[in-house]
C-alpha cells in the first residue's frame, strides 16, 4: 500500500446492527478517484441501492477527507456525501477545520455509515478503538453546545462534527457543524445525519500523515508558500467578507431577491465595508495549517438586539450576502448574529438568508401576511424580523415549519403566485455570485449535480493546466464550453484533494501534482489529473441520471438569466443566451442533450464500463 498521504483504509458503521469494521482499499482506486468526493462517489454509487430514500435506512452518509488533507501540502478539508433529500440524487458538501485531518490522522481516508439507530447516538473513533455511544442528552441541543459538551467529555483535543435542532428536524437546509460552526452546509446532509439519529462523530487522533523531519516536504512547503499572492494577502487581512460591499454595486452579489440593482435599491452597501466587519473581531484564526488563514473570530456583541457571542466566525461573503444584500439589510450586527444561529441549529447559511428572503417577498406580495407569520412583518430590511423568522426555522415552529426545508418546499405550498420569488434551481437554494456576470456559474447552477453551487465552477488557474482561457465579452455565449468542463473537473480535483479552494486559486496550483506526487510516490501529470477529474465528473452523474433527475428539466428562475433584463446597474438589458451554453457544455462533456446521460462511449474511455452497464440495462 502506498504510503504517507493513504492509510489504505476505510471505517464502516452499521448504526442499526451496531457492527463496525476496516475495510482495504486497493491501492490503484485512490489513483482513479484520489480521495474527497471523488473516493466517496465510487463507493456510493456502488452501495446505495438505486431509490433508496434519502432519510430511509438504504442511504449512506459519508465522511471523506481529501488526499492532501493532514499533510503539510495544504490539505484541510473533508467532503461530506451521501443521497441528497433536496435535488433527490448525488449530494455533497464540503467542511474546513480539523475534522478532516483528525479522521485522516486517526488511520481512516473515510468513514461510511449506514441504516438508522433506533435512539439517538454519537460515534467515538479513538484511532482503531469505534463505539457507539448514547447522545440522549445531546438530543434537542444546539450544534455548538453539543460540541461543548463533547469536549468536556472526550478532552479539548477531541475533532467532533454534529448537528443541531435543523438536522434532527430533518430539515433540509441542515448542514454538519464543526469547530463551533464551520459548516459542511449543502445538499441537506445534515438531515440525512439526523435520520440516522446521529448527533456527532468524535474523532480523537495520535497518528502523523507524515513526518514531520521530511526535509524535501519541508522545502517544497516553503518553496510553494513563496508563491502565494495578492489574493491570499486579502483573505488573510478580511476574509471574504472583504468583497462584499464592492460586489452589492457590481453586479455579482444578488439583491433584493434577485430583482434589484445595488446602486439603486440598495445604496446602504457601502456600510458592509470590510473594515467595519472587522472592528467586530478579536483574532484571527486559520484551519488545519492552513497559509491564509481567513477566519476570524468576533468580540461578543455589544447590541443587545443582536446578542452574538465572543468567538463567533466572522460572517463569509456568502452569509453576508444571503442575509444581507438579498435581504437589502445593512446591519452587520444582525448579520453576524444571523450567522451565529445558524451555526447552532446547523443551518446552511446560504439557503437559510435566500429562503428567508423568499419569505420576505412573498410577505411584500400579500402571499402570506401576519396571520402567516406569528405576527412578523417581514418587510425589506427588517432585521429583527428576519432573525425571528430565522429562530422559527432552526426550530420547525409556527411559520417556520412552512419555510424549514427551503424555498422550493414553501414555493409548491404557497402556489403559483409565489413562483416567480422562488430562487433555487434543483430544489437548491442559489449561491450568491451572479451568472451575468460570469456566464459560466449559469450552466453550473442548472446542471451540476449538485445544483445552485458556486464552488463547482472556478475561473483562476496556471496555464500548465492547458484549460482554455473564457470569452471576456459577457455577451458571448458561444466557445465557453471547453473552457467551462476543464474548469469544472479543476475543480473536481481540488475538491478530491482536500485544498481549500482559495489555497487553489491564490496559491501556485501549478504545483498540485508536485505536491501529490510528493506524499505518494505517484508520476501523476495535470493531463491525468484533468482526467480523473472528468472521471469523477462523470460518476456524480451517474449517481443523478441513475436517482431519476434530469438536469435539463430543472427550472430556471427568470431573474437568474435576466428575463426580463434589468432595466438599471451592471446587468441593464442583459440576457444570458442559455440555450447555446447549455447545447455546447453538454456537448463538450459527451452527456445527452435531453437526460444529461453521458455517453456509452464516454464511460468506456474513463474506465467506468460497470457504470455503463447500470445506465444502459
């Protein structure tokens, strides 16, 4: 078996039996799929019966670190998988921190666990020692109170993701919570724990991924950290939260619902300014050695309305858009402490604000009114009712039940007058960043497997990748495809491989393979590794064509693509073409123009002919 970056082997948990066990892996999958979501997708497609229902026994929830994660090759991440309850296919999320590397440290490239306990549990993995243990008292607690408790009982060393009140109510913009609220936050997974009735996994580590007097992984760390750039300089001092204000006026952050223009309905952005995030925060913080180090936590509140805690997580741009520029809502209090709740009842920042800002448009319409709404007046920028709305959500209570699995959930029962406010693409709710502004997140959000995402798609990349460069007029829909796949499976890569996608676009990525040859023994090429990549592409659709979705059906919200356009801002009388960008990236990827079905012909060349095989009985 391979050494240094693999341990080789996977734990499994039976949750219904009790039963856990090793399993080896061969050496030659981790070189066909690496690790992260591109081992978890093989070993899913290959486990999950086809049907299964996402918060049924059959379903299986995996936690995957990436190939990299545990090393000093700026490897941190962890890929959360399984069957998602929100587009009813393929579901992914990706988490930061430690929790990756302490499952990597502990001996174990993933851990999968099936069936349901019939009483709440938590999994303590302790190196090779697995128990099942009792989380009765666990039961009903928040995600960060949970992981408290946990460390006063396992040490302050203990790694530990749960879920709060949102995962055990099974709703589906439940993410998985850890270090106090970094979220692996996408595709309902944390409702797919909490059927499971799975509170937490505790990880306790003594092992190294490698050792620390390695003197050429040493240089090469030093030889790649000289190559940072300007970019990580600007997340190290800000986070993300840094574009935030410059990108309300832009055209890249969403407002008002989508249906509005920054400098015209939202001229209060500029109160979003980055140094004012900043006067809230105490120290900065970094995950697992990570060389940015973008987080930050917060002083506690001074607001008495908006009592977050000392330690909060400085809200991420896509926080402080969701609750913010959608919501046309301008109080960085109320946005830090929206994004402290949501790290305790274990909500997806990014569906929680889109859907509370579908409340809001619909409470403006005269859909739903106070009767609806236990009395809130859910009106623009009314940032006290929006945290209100936001408990009752976290909770499953009063109006909160009507909006607790997202906006497609609340759009089917509110009717036809409430479609048109209805952002989400796939029963996802959309991610913050504009595709008419950069084209490619539209066919991104419509045809992903996992819907609605802006990190399946990333534009800076060193040319040694031979991805062809995009068209720089906006207006151009034709001859982004090629462009538009590489990227994509780029992408599919740095999610494999557990690097931050920061690291990989303000760091040498150049350098990726380099960095995986060097703590596996491998000769890999960015050539090969742009074909694993499409590999792993290929396998996520699978998993989705074969659960019965088709992409290509998906509806699209007409604010999305601007139909009508705008009449004012960056995006006046712009219109994206989607019928030719979704013609050529299927085309380009050798999937069916009507069913997203790759190809017979493109599964053989990837080396996936048992794939064929299911697709084509």
């Amino acid at each position: 078996m391979l050494t240094k970056a693999i341990n080789g082997r996977i734990l499994t948990v039976n949750l219904g039996s009790g039963v856990s066990e090793s399993e080896s892996l061969p050496a030659e999958v981790y070189r066909r799929y690496i690790g992260g979501y591109g081992l978890g997708v093989r070993l899913l497609f290959d486990r999950i019966p086809p049907g299964a229902e996402a918060l049924g026994p059959d379903n299986i929830l995996g936690f995957f670190p990436g190939l990299l994660t545990g090393t000093p090759l700026f490897g941190s991440r962890y890929q959360a998988v399984a069957k998602s309850p929100k587009a009813g296919g393929w579901g992914d999320a990706n988490g930061g921190g430690d929790f990756g590397p302490f499952l990597k440290c502990a001996g174990w490239d993933g851990l999968l666990v099936s069936s349901i306990s019939d009483s709440p549990v938590y999994l303590l993995i302790d190196d090779d020692r697995v128990e099942i243990k009792d989380a009765s008292d666990l039961w009903g607690l928040d995600a960060i109170t949970s992981e408290g408790r946990l460390k006063e009982r396992h040490g302050k060393k203990a790694s530990i993701a749960c879920i709060g009140q949102a995962g055990e109510n099974l709703s589906y913009m439940a993410g998985i919570c850890n270090e106090y609220g970094r979220l692996a936050a996408r595709s309902g997974l944390g409702a797919v724990m909490g059927s499971k009735k799975l509170k937490a996994v505790v990880v306790l580590a003594s092992r190294k991924i490698l050792a620390g007097d390695d003197k050429d992984i040493r240089a090469l760390v030093r030889a790649s950290l000289n190559e940072f750039g300007r970019t990580a300089t600007s997340l190290r001092n800000f986070g993300t939260t840094g574009i935030t204000a410059r990108s309300a006026v832009s055209g890249d952050s969403p407002v008002r619902n989508w249906g509005g223009v920054g400098a015209v309905d939202f001229p209060a952005a500029a109160e979003l300014a980055r140094d004012r995030f900043n006067a809230k925060m105490e120290k900065r913080y970094a995950c697992w050695h990570c060389p940015i180090a973008c987080g930050a936590q917060s002083k506690e509140s001074d607001n008495p309305r908006f009592p977050y805690p000392k330690g909060t997580h400085r809200a991420e741009y896509e926080t402080a858009a969701a609750f913010g520029t959608l919501a046309l809502n301008a109080d960085i209090d109320s946005l830090q402490y929206a994004n402290h709740l949501c790290n305790a009842y274990g909500l997806d920042t990014i569906s929680a604000g889109a859907t509370v800002v579908f409340a809001i448009e619909c409470y403006e319409n005269g859909i739903i009114t106070k009767e609806d709404t236990d009395g809130l007046a859910l009106t623009w920028g009314n940032a006290g009712a929006i945290i209100e709305l936001l408990h009752c959500i976290g909770k499953r209570e009063g109006v909160g039940g009507l909006f607790a699995d997202g906006i497609r959930k609340a759009a089917e029962a509110l009717g036809a007058r409430a479609e048109p406010f209805a952002m989400e693409v796939g029963g996802e709710e959309l991610a913050m960043h504009d595709p008419k502004l950069q084209p490619e997140y539209f066919a991104t959000y419509k045809l992903d497997p996992t819907p609605a995402r802006h990190t399946q798609y990333s534009n800076p990349m060193a040319p040694d990748w031979g991805v062809p460069l995009a068209p720089r007029d906006r207006s151009q829909a034709s001859g982004r495809a090629q462009h538009h796949k590489g990227m994509s499976e780029y992408q599919h890569i740095v999610n494999s491989i557990g690097t931050c996608m920061f690291v990989s676009f303000s760091g040498p990525n150049q350098r990726i393979p380099e960095w995986i040859n060097a703590v596996t023994g491998w000769d890999t090429t960015h050539q090969e590794l742009l074909k694993t990549g499409e590999r792993i592409a290929n396998l996520r659709m699978a998993f989705q064509v074969r659960e019965g979705d088709n992409p290509t059906q998906r509806r699209i919200p007409g604010r999305l693509i601007g139909k009508p356009p705008l009449e004012e801002g960056p995006h006046k009388g712009f219109s994206l073409d989607t019928e030719t960008m979704e013609r050529e990236f299927l085309a380009a990827c050798d999937w069916d123009q009507q069913t997203c079905k790759p190809s017979r012909a493109k599964l053989k060349e990837l080396g996936l002919e048992d794939v064929a095989g299911v697709l084509y009985q």
